[in-house]
C-alpha cells in the first residue's frame, strides 16, 4: 500500500499567521528563523508533527525549512527522531531544493540518516552541473534523489531534467498542481511520468482569479486547494498512478498563503484513502 504523507511546506504560512503577502521566501525565512534555535526547537517540531498526527496522518514528508542541513545540529537531530518516535510518525521523503557540491549532499545524508528515508524529493545543483558525480555519490549513499517539477512545461521537459539511465538513483516527484499551473494535463502525463516516479506530490489548484489578490502565488494561478476541488482531476491521478504499478509515497501538498490548510489536509486524506479503496 502506497505511504499516504503530509508534506510539511504546507505550513509555509504558519509562522507569519497565514498571512503570506510577501511571496514563498517570507514564509521560508520566517520558518528558518522559528525552528533553527536548538534550545527551542524541540518544543516547536513536537508541536507541529502533533497537530499533523492529529489531522490522521502516520507519515510525513519533511521540509527542510523545518530541519535544515545547514543548521541542524546533533542536538536538532536527536529532539527531530524522538519526537518523530513519540508520535508513530515515520518520514517518507525529505521535501528540499538545496545544495550544490558533493559536501552540500553530504549534509543532507547527515539529516536522512536521523529521519530514517533515503530519498530526496526537489533539486540539487549538482544535476544540472555534475550529474555523473552526483549519482556516483547518491550510490554511495545509499540516497536516491526525485526532480520536483516546477518551471516544466511537459512531461518531456521533467524527464530531461533527470536525464536517461541511472533509474535507480534519479527519478521525479511529480507534483501535480504545477503541471496544472504550468498549462499541461496532470492526468495525460502520467504514462511518460510512472517509469521514472519516486514521489507523488498530491497537489490541487483551483482555476486562476480574474483579479488580484495581493498574494504570490495565488495571483501566478497556483492557489492550491483540497484534492478534489480544483482543476487537477486528482482522483483520476490517483487511481491510475496505482494502476501503473507506483508502490511509493503520496505526498499530499497544501501550501495556503491565505489560511489554516489543517481541516482540508484531513479531507483530503480522507479522499485518498477512499480512492486507494483504504476506506
């Protein structure tokens, strides 16, 4: 049965009171800046995966802003594995576009080791810059990396960005509501997608506004929603990524600039669960 994970981004907006007028950056920062003191970190991720495990989940996806590989500690990472311990709460994926040498990916092995996942769902520079160093070194690892889309237009243009081969190392997380965003059907790409999918990121957006709303993302048409009530077709998604085969984590992602996503969350796990014929 395929891990059904809460992506922890969805709480970019927490630390500024859901209120995120200034862009993804102010709600990354302000996260760093809420969880990096040690003497105060335990408290803060115990409370965070408590809700999460309230709202149904057993798993997570862990976002680096909340355990970052620059700054955590031996201290971070003891309090980040007892909490995770305490709650029933396993890591599935840790959720991080950063890095760009060989010592970069060795710090974040440093933080998967004490999270217990072995997979990387974003970027690393290395990539785009190194990619035969950066798969001699995730072998080494024991790590495999999953290229989140973003910028990508279709299909093609993921699977070029991991390149062809090294399947065992290098493959996508595919999310779906920036398929959405980027103009690209969601469902229709999956064929393309399957042989090369570590990491489903679950993510629904509704249609763009005709106004402006003074927040980022929603004005760039990437309001994001429960799966189901946006534009996406995420049951459809869902069901046939288990169809052709897919084993791994889904990750159900939920970033509001504008409000709580918490009750959503527990809806949208609810619908994933039906889908998968959980319940």
């Amino acid at each position: 049965m395929n891990p059904v994970s809460y992506i922890t981004a969805n709480l970019v907006a927490r630390p500024i009171g859901f209120n995120m007028t200034g862009g993804w950056m102010q709600g990354d920062d302000a996260t760093h800046d809420l969880f990096r003191p040690a003497d105060r970190f335990a408290a803060r991720f115990d409370e965070m995966i408590a809700g999460i495990r309230a709202l149904g989940f057993t798993s997570v996806d862990l976002w680096c802003a909340h355990l970052h590989p620059s700054w955590a500690t031996v201290r971070h990472l003891e309090a980040a594995r007892t909490v995770l311990d305490r709650h029933g709460v396993t890591v599935t994926a840790y959720a991080c576009h950063w890095g760009a040498t060989i010592e970069d990916l060795h710090l974040i092995a440093r933080v998967l080791g004490a999270l217990g996942t072995d997979l990387i769902s974003g970027n690393h520079g290395l990539l785009a810059t190194a990619r035969p160093a950066l798969v001699r070194e995730l072998r080494a690892l024991k790590l495999r990396l999953a290229y989140e889309n973003h910028p990508e237009k279709n299909a093609d243009a993921m699977l070029a960005k991991v390149g062809p081969g090294d399947a065992d190392v290098l493959g996508l997380a595919y999310d779906t509501g920036w398929a959405v965003t980027q103009g690209f059907d969601a469902v229709q790409a999956l064929p393309a997608i399957l042989p090369r999918l570590f990491h489903l990121h679950a993510k629904d957006v509704k249609p763009r506004r005709a106004e402006p709303t003074g927040y980022a993302m929603i004005d760039l048409g990437h309001e994001t929603c429960a799966l189901g009530d946006g534009a996406a077709g995420m049951e459809t998604v869902i069901r046939q990524t288990v169809a052709g085969g897919f084993t791994g984590p889904i990750g159900i992602e939920h970033e509001p600039e504008d409000h709580d996503p918490a009750a959503e969350c527990r809806e949208s796990l609810l619908r994933v669960n039906r889908w998968l014929g959980v319940c």
